[in-house]
C-alpha cells in the first residue's frame, strides 16, 4: 500500500501537533505527575512493605535415642530401616508434644510470653464444634523431618525477630520436656527390670533347693545313684546356672544403657540438639524506587492523556463556533 506526499505530509504534521499540544499542556502534565508521585508515597506509607519476605528456621539434630526404644524392639542387629522408624518415633513425641495446648500454656506461663500464640502454628482448627487437621500452608510454624532421620527442623514463616525468639523458646522449652519425659520413662524401664531379675532369681533359688533337698533324699534311700539320674541332675543344675548367667549379663547390659542415658539426658537437659534460628530470604517486597517509578509513569500517562482529550475537545468546540458563525 502507497502513501502519497500528502499523507505523509499530514501525518508529520499530526506528530507536530500532537508534541506541541503536550508541550502547552506541560504544567497539567507536571502537576498530574507530581500528584501521583505523592500518592505513590502515600501508597509505600501505609500499605506497601518493602521489606523482602523473610522465614526462620530451627535445625534439630544429634538425636539421643533412648535405650527403652530398641529394648521393646527386641531386634538383635540395628539397620537403617530400624533406626529410621525408631527416629521417626521420637520425632513424632516431640511433634506430639509441640502442638499439645497444655504445654504451651505451661511454657507461656513460665516465659511471660506476650507475642507468640497457640492459634499461629495449630495443626488443628475448630469447624462447627469438631476438632479437624488444619491446612499447613495456613500455619506459622511446621515441623519438618530430615533426610536424616535423626534430626528435623521448624520453619517459620515470619521475619519478626521477637516472634521467631519466641519460637525458638517454646521449641527449647519442649525439648527439656521431652527429655524429662525420656528420662522418667528411662527410670520406670530399670525398675521394670530391677523387679524381674529379682523375681528370676527368687524362682531360681527356689528351684536350686528343690533340686539339691531331691539330691539329697535320693542319696539317703539309695546310696548307689543311676548315672542316668545323675546326668539328669547335672543337666537341671546347668540349666538353671545358664539361666541365671545369661539373665544377669542381660540385666547389666540394659542397666548399663539405661543409667547411662538417665545421667547424660539429666544432665543435657534435652534429647536433641538445637540450633539458633537461621532466616532464610524468600524474595518478595518491592523496592520504593519501582513503586515511584510506577507512579510516575501513570501520572505521565494520566496528564497527557488529559491534555489531548482536552485539547480535542476544545478544537471541536472551537470547529463548531466557526461553523455557526
């Protein structure tokens, strides 16, 4: 498609026309401008954080694994597989232990807490007076196990740092009280076995007399013995000397574990250990210097576009008077 001299002629001369209505129009330009600039301010004031978005992490690791937990196993040999379902299970105390409403006011009530709040990091919610799961992209806070199973960690989703200093007081705080716990479970396990060794070896004893006072009879109604009968007496007291062996190297194998565990958990104080919180940047918050920019670049927009309109209006107007006239 051809454009004639003409056309192009108009055209240059509607580009002229164009720039010299702006140029009139400059101080509507220029007040449109600054008027979105100071709304932009007023904008980044009270509504815009330019604060990036920020998260807290807590890392737990260097499990201490209660000896109680592979005694109930009952397994011989520790695999991986062991290890990891045993680990999760400690994770799962603590998980249990984290989200319980009475722990948290217990640990609020020693803190004097005033920012952190059950509600932020429930695993549960309220829906027409039944308890259910609660959303855990909708929580503060969420437990997360490790590739490693003998660790785990708590992601915060705030950048607050009273609010993840709290966090980080109530995770400490159900750490102790699971090491507590430990311990006190600990304790009642080798008074368990305090209570069957004695009650083995009062049967032994007793089985021991009952074989030696049959001996004895046996030796004074007939003073020539069988060797079989004799074999058989040897046979019952090596038994129950076997019995009585394996069952005292058994009890201070777990007594061992077990007052070892008790003394360093005591000690400790907890069953993990924690880390100091870690913040994480996630990006997010836009920079005031775009935000302005923005503004301006509207309130360019705004004040030509009102200048043309205007512009247009008045030429027809002025188009129309002459036309009358």
């Amino acid at each position: 498609m051809e454009i004639s001299l003409s056309e192009a002629h108009d055209q240059d001369f509607d580009v002229l026309d164009l720039l010299e209505t702006l140029w009139q129009g400059k101080w509507s330009i220029a007040l449109s401008t600054c008027l979105l600039v100071l709304m932009g301010f007023v904008f980044l004031a009270l509504f815009q954080n330019t604060k990036p978005n920020l998260k807290a992490e807590i890392k737990f690791s260097n499990a201490s694994m209660p000896p109680f937990f592979y005694m109930q196993s009952e397994r011989k040999f520790h695999t991986f597989q062991v290890m990891k379902s045993e680990y999760e299970e400690m994770f799962g105390d603590y998980r249990d232990l984290f989200y319980d409403e009475p722990t948290f006011e217990e640990w609020q009530k020693q803190s004097d807490n005033k920012i952190l709040k059950f509600t932020y990091f429930t695993d549960t919610q309220i829906i027409e007076g039944y308890k259910v799961s609660r959303d855990p992209s909708k929580q503060q806070a969420n437990l997360n196990l490790k590739k490693d199973p003998s660790g785990f960690s708590i992601i915060i989703k705030s950048g607050e740092l009273p609010l993840i200093d709290s966090y980080y007081s109530y995770s400490k705080f159900v750490n102790m009280k699971l090491g507590n716990s430990y311990v006190e479970e600990a304790e009642e396990a080798l008074t368990r076995w305090d209570e069957r060794v004695r009650k083995v070896s009062s049967i032994a004893d007793e089985q021991l007399k009952e074989i030696k006072s049959r001996f004895k009879l046996q030796l004074g109604a007939n003073q020539n013995i069988s060797s079989a009968q004799q074999a058989l007496i040897d046979t019952q007291l090596r038994g129950l000397s076997s019995v009585n062996f394996d069952l005292a190297e058994r009890y201070l194998s777990v007594s061992l574990n077990l007052d070892t565990y008790i003394a360093q958990t005591s000690k400790k104080g907890y069953v993990y250990t924690m880390e100091r919180p870690n913040l994480i940047s996630t990006g997010g918050g836009n920079s005031p210097v775009l935000i302005l920019s923005m503004f301006t670049v509207i309130g360019l927009l705004f004040g030509s576009f009102y200048v043309v309109i205007k512009n247009a209006f008045q030429n027809r107007w002025n188009s129309r008077k002459l036309t009358q006239s």
